[in-house]
C-alpha cells in the first residue's frame, strides 16, 4: 500500500505523542548553540533514548563527558522529563555485522640448542617418529625454561 509522502507527514505532524519530538527538533539549533554544525539528532528511539551523531572520534570523546548536562537542557527545553539517555554515534558509520574470522597464527620458530648429554640420548632412539616428538619436546622446554639449559 502506497501513501503519498504529505500524508505520512502530515499523521507524523499532527500525532499528540511526538509533540515534544517536533519541539526537540525545532529547537535544536537553540538547545546545542555552537555545536549544532557538530552535534545531530540520528534517532530517538521508543523508550526515548536519543541517538545524537558526531562528526568524529574526537568529538564523540568530548561530547560523552557532557551527556548528563546535555540531556538535563534537553528536558529543561522541553518542559519535562522525556529524554531518558542519549548515546553517541559517529555520523555516517553504520554498525557493520562482524564476522568470526578463524585466524591461523603461526608460531614463531625457535632455534633451542639441546645439550650434549640430550644429543647423544635422542641417537640412541631407533624409532625417528618418538626421536622427532622427544626433540621437539626439548626444544619446547629450553624455550619455556622447564629444564636447565646447557649454560646454567
């Protein structure tokens, strides 16, 4: 169903319960003064949080510290208590859905010199898989200090 856009304005316009929204967005300029280049209403949602852009990082910074004030000159404006919290935004940056990425570190390698007395017990294993594994194993403790290297 299709509506002609001065329609839906004017239902939005005319709605008793928004009267303090149209107020809030006339006097805008007059609430926020010199920021109003800075500072924009994005939202004000169904339990009246108002969503206010900043035009960056910074801005949002400074801005943060004064939402308490802010939002006592917003009610004072209005005649009474309808904002119930305001958060911040950066304007323009939409919230983008994140995406588990499984990332492969790889590790970095470590060239752990094994003593004399581990080289000559690794020759003595026949079997190259248990020699390789037990090798590795060494090298892992020399570089987690779980057993005395040969300089100690």
């Amino acid at each position: 169903m299709t509506r002609h856009i001065k329609t839906v304005l004017h239902t939005l316009m005319h709605a008793d319960s928004n009267d303090w929204k149209k107020t809030l967005f006339a006097q805008w300029p007059t609430i926020i003064g010199a920021l109003n280049n800075k500072i924009s209403i994005e939202k004000i949602t169904d339990n009246n949080v108002l969503i206010l852009g900043v035009q960056n990082s910074c801005w949002l910074q400074e801005v943060y510290f004064l939402a308490d004030t802010l939002q006592a000159k917003i009610n004072q404006a209005l005649g009474a208590y309808h904002i119930k919290q305001i958060r911040f935004k950066i304007k323009g940056v939409k919230k983008q859905k994140t995406q588990k990425v499984q990332k492969t570190v790889s590790q970095p390698v470590i060239h752990a010199m094994l003593t004399l007395a581990e080289q000559q017990a690794l020759e003595k294993i026949s079997d190259g898989a248990l020699k390789d594994a037990l090798r590795a194993f060494c090298v892992r403790c020399h570089t987690t200090r779980y057993l005395p290297t040969s300089s100690e």
